[in-house]
C-alpha cells in the first residue's frame, strides 16, 4: 500500500515519520486508516478533531496530556473496555468507540 | 547473605542511573515503568519503526539521551524491568503495582524503595482552556519527539519556563507552524534569579539561543503577559487566544491549538501514601517530600530521586538517581554500595548543588503566576475533568468555610476528578487561599490517594 496522505480535517499534523505501515481501524463503525506505531490518540485526531465528548456538558475534548496523567482521552474498545488513548498503541483490525459504553449512558 | 529487595519506580533518567548503580553493586533491581519504553519523559523513545536520529529528537541533548538508552539497554538482562506497569500504592514495605494492558496486579515487599517518579507541567487554567486543542507543553513536546506530529497547523505556546521556548523552536524547526510564544515572565530576569541561572552558563545561553532563534523565524514573542482567555467552541475547540500586556493592551491571535504550562511539578503521591513528610517551598510555592542530600525521605527505606523530589532537570536526575541507590545499599550495609557511597557521595553532592541553585535561578526567572491563578474569573473552569469553575469553588470557602484544600476539594470536587488534582490542584489552592484570606501555605495540601491513577475495574488481584 502507498503512503496515506495526511487525512484533512484532522487535528494534529504529520510532520515525518509517514514511510511507516498503514494499519486499517475501525473509528465508531468506520473504517480508518493509521500507521504502525501511531498511538491510538494520534491515529483518532489525525481522522477527526475530537476523542470523546466531556460527560459534564462542556463540549468535546482532545487529549490533554498525552504522557497517562489527565485521563482525558479514555475511549472505548468494541467489548467495552476503556482504553486510554495516549498510551495505547494501535494495531491491525482494532475498533473503538469514542462513546462509552450503552451501560454507562 | 540474601540479596536486598530493591525496587525502583521510574525508567527516566533517575531511574535508569539508580538501577544502573545497583547493578554495579551486584543487586538486581525491579525497574517499574508506567511507559512502553526507557527514557521517562525527557528521553522519551520512539516506537520501533521511526527512524529519526538522536540528533533530531533531543538536539544538544542527543549524546546524553543516547548515553542513557545505551546503559539501560545494557542492564535490560540485569534487571526485573516491568514496562507499562503503574505503582499505584505503597503500603508498609511493599509497593502495589498494576500491569496496564492486561490488569495484572502484584504486591512487591522491598528493603528499599527508590522512587523516581517524574513530573508534570504545571498548569494554570485559563478561560476556555477546557477546549478541544489546548494541551500542556509536555504533550506538545510528546506529539511531535514520539509520533512526529504537531498539535494543530496554527500553534501557539503560552506560559512560563525553560520547556516553553524549547518547545516552540522544536516545532519550527521540525516545520510546524508556530504564530507567538507568550511568556507570562518578565524578558530580563533578576539579578537573584542570575545568580542562579549563571551555575550553568552553557544551559543559560541554548535558553536565549533558542529565543533568538525563535524571533529569526518569524515567530511572534511576548514577555510579562497576563492570559486573557483562549477563545473556541464546544464542538469546534479552539480557535484562538488573548493575552494582555504588561501595558494593558489585548493581543489576539488566530490558532487552533495551544500549548501550555508553568514549568513543572513534582510527581509526589506514592512519597505521601508511603508517609513521607513534606515541607512547603515558599520559592516554587510547591509542597515537596522532604529529602536529605542523599535522597532519603522521612520514612526508613524509601528514597526519592529526580523530577519527583526536586525539579533538577535530567542531569540532576542522572546524579540523584545514582546517589539515592548508592545510599539505599549503604543504609542496607551492603558491602560494595557502601564503598561505591564512599567514593561517590562528595562528587554527587557537589553536583546536586549546583543543579539546585540553576533551579532555584530558573524558579525566580521564571515564577509561577499564583496571584493571576487567584484572580481568575468565577466563571473560568478550573477542574477540567469535572467543570467545576472558580466560582464554585470560592463558594465552598465563603459559604461552607472551606478553609483548608482537602474540605474545598469535598464541596466543591476540584482535585477528585480523573486527574486527581495534578493539573487543578496548584490554582485551586491559590484560589481557596485568596478566598479564605490566608497564606496558601496555612490551607495544607492535596493529598495522594491510591490508586494514585485509575485503575481498570477489571484489574485482577494476585497478590
């Protein structure tokens, strides 16, 4: 496969680094593509321009910290489980949802 | 003689050295790593795959970097290295810990507990910094040196220390678009804050390289600002930012994200759940564990290195690191620690020295704006986890008579959201202080709770 182009619309930039491997992931149901070694949280906010939307009514986050200290870019694997994005790598076939699960609605 | 029981908490630049200097001793260390890879924060490794030279990831650091993964690499058969792992308690002798992937926990008793946590930026909330695309100047730095991205295609930095204009010219140089650096620190600092800063000559000069490099490029530069607000919308994030100068006229700028902070705080937790006493610095207006000049806390066995005990920078850490394991071994009457600690500990001390006062140097040139973090608006979010914005929490004091941070945090929930009060915490307590009246060193300290991050409920106990 030929090396993606920076998607538009997303919100971080790809500076280097893009010879990588593609991976193809799943994106709320969407198919989506990132590069190996892309954290989860890089490989959603090169798609879009938000992670997961603040359960407190404030609007729609992006990450804050990315070194697993604010918490704020939990989304949520295909069985439900939480994932924190900034230190979750991406791999092959891997869905995620940036709406948790219905049990917690 | 059965081997002592030493586990080290950090892969950072303390940590690596600590465990380096075990090994040497003939100990073989646990090495407890919340990180994937080696190297903390500062050194922070790319995945397997990124090809980019030392030289471009950690610039004029390259050689030390370089010099710190090739020690760890070389004691990685020599240690019980436990990546992407959490320490997330400490109780009496024994360290708590939790592998993050796959939930697996265990209880690990130790004779000595080196910890070598790190840091965070510290941040002061600004209106609307609760948008989509504001990040701290840490995860701006983390975007680009471990995935080779920016965080955004219009930047602009805004804060105060060291990392502020480091990381502005890392993004120009790697060709991002970076439109100002806004410095809420005066452009020429004090003649104390000199003193200080004139221990390392060499680091003084990269710092006004770097700036001269940044104003060559293009980029605009403000000193003595006062944030204003960062402008934005729920859904869209943000979409650019005010700051007034020292004149009083208003500045804006166009950007779609902002990075962040005030120079660091300490990573401090498990030094409180181990109960470490602390003292309060009136310099950094920080609550630090207090330490000897070896490392030793308060509490027999645990010692603290690094970032996490006194923001020395890496090099600091490097020597703290090495000194609070050579200490643990002699305290533990471990024969070949204590003649490494005899022929050390001087020329380790020494350096520690004059790392604190480039620290204490770069405190005054570049302090923390604890009257601005009072002063912000009721509206203003202050916890971003939850919401919950200045005003209400000047109401828990003026209403509830909260006049000490750990009943503030109970009414009002500032410092009990997911962040657990890492990057709220040092604004609410100037808030709370401003709004009781009282020195924010009488009104105590946020306290570390275990699990000192979240853990997965899922989380299986082996222990």
């Amino acid at each position: 496969m030929s090396n993606p182009l920076p998607v538009s619309g997303g919100r971080f930039v790809r500076l280097a680094e893009t010879a990588r491997p593609a991976l193809n992931i799943v994106i709320d149901g969407a198919q989506a593509t990132a590069l190996e070694g892309d954290t989860l949280l890089v490989a959603l906010l090169t798609h879009g321009r938000h992670l997961r939307t603040s359960e407190f009514g404030d609007g729609t986050r992006a990450g804050f910290c990315l070194m697993g200290a604010c918490q704020d870019c939990w989304v949520w694997d295909d069985a439900g489980h939480r994932l924190r994005a900034c230190s979750t790598a991406v791999t092959e076939g891997m869905a995620v949802c940036t709406t948790p699960p219905a049990l917690f609605k | 003689m059965t081997p002592p029981r030493i586990v080290v908490v950090g892969g950072g630049p303390a940590g690596v050295r600590a465990a380096q200097a075990l090994v040497e001793a003939g100990v073989r260390p646990i090495v407890i790593d919340e990180g994937r890879r080696d190297g903390g924060q500062i050194y922070r490794r790319q995945p397997e795959g990124f090809t980019r030279s030392h030289a471009t990831l950690y610039g004029s650091e390259a050689a030390k970097a370089q010099a710190l993964h090739r020690s760890f690499d070389a004691l990685r058969e020599h240690i019980d290295y436990r990546s992407e792992t959490l320490a997330w308690n400490v109780t009496t002798g024994q360290l708590h810990t939790a592998h993050t992937p796959s939930g697996e926990t265990a209880a690990l008793g130790f004779d000595a507990l080196i910890v070598c946590a790190g840091a965070t930026d510290r941040l002061m909330p600004v209106p609307g910094w609760h948008h989509a695309g504001c990040y701290s100047l840490g995860a701006a730095q983390i975007a680009l040196k471990a995935q080779a991205c920016a965080i955004g295609s219009r930047v602009v930095f805004m804060g105060s220390g060291p990392l502020l204009y480091l990381v502005a010219a890392q993004y120009v140089k790697a060709g991002a678009r970076v439109d100002a650096v806004l410095d809420t620190s005066p452009a020429v600092p004090t003649l104390g804050a000199l003193r200080g800063l004139l221990k390392r000559p060499r680091l003084l000069l990269r710092g006004l390289a770097l700036k001269a490099s940044l104003r060559l490029a293009g980029v605009t530069l403000l000193n003595a600002v006062e944030p204003v607000r960062i402008d934005g919308s729920p859904d869209g994030g943000v979409s650019g930012l005010v700051v007034r100068d020292a004149r009083g006229a208003e500045h804006a700028f166009a950007c779609d994200a902002v990075g962040m902070g005030w120079h660091l705080r300490a990573e401090t937790q498990l030094a409180d759940l181990a109960r470490c006493e602390f003292t309060f610095e009136p310099l950094s207006r920080q609550w630090l564990p207090r330490i000897d000049a070896c490392g030793r806390s308060s509490t027999a066995g645990v010692y603290l290195a690094g970032d996490g005990a006194r923001i020395l920078g890496a090099d600091g850490a490097e020597a703290a690191g090495r000194l609070a394991a050579l200490a643990a071994l002699h305290d533990l009457n471990h024969a070949r620690g204590q003649a490494l600690f005899a022929s050390e500990q001087t020329r380790l001390q020494r350096t520690l020295a004059t790392m604190n006062d480039f620290r204490e140097g770069l405190a005054q040139a570049f302090p923390w704006p604890h009257a601005h973090a009072a002063a912000l608006p009721d509206d203003a979010v202050v916890c971003r986890c939850e919401a919950v914005t200045a005003g209400e929490l000047r109401r828990s004091v003026l209403e509830f008579g909260s006049q000490e941070v750990n009943r503030a945090k109970a009414f009002s929930r500032v410092g009990m959201g997911r962040c657990q009060g890492r990057y709220c915490g040092h604004a609410a307590a100037e808030i709370v202080a401003a709004a009781a009246s009282i020195p924010v060193e009488q009104i105590g300290r946020l306290r570390g709770q275990a699990p000192v991050k979240p853990l997965l409920m899922s989380a299986q106990q082996n222990d």
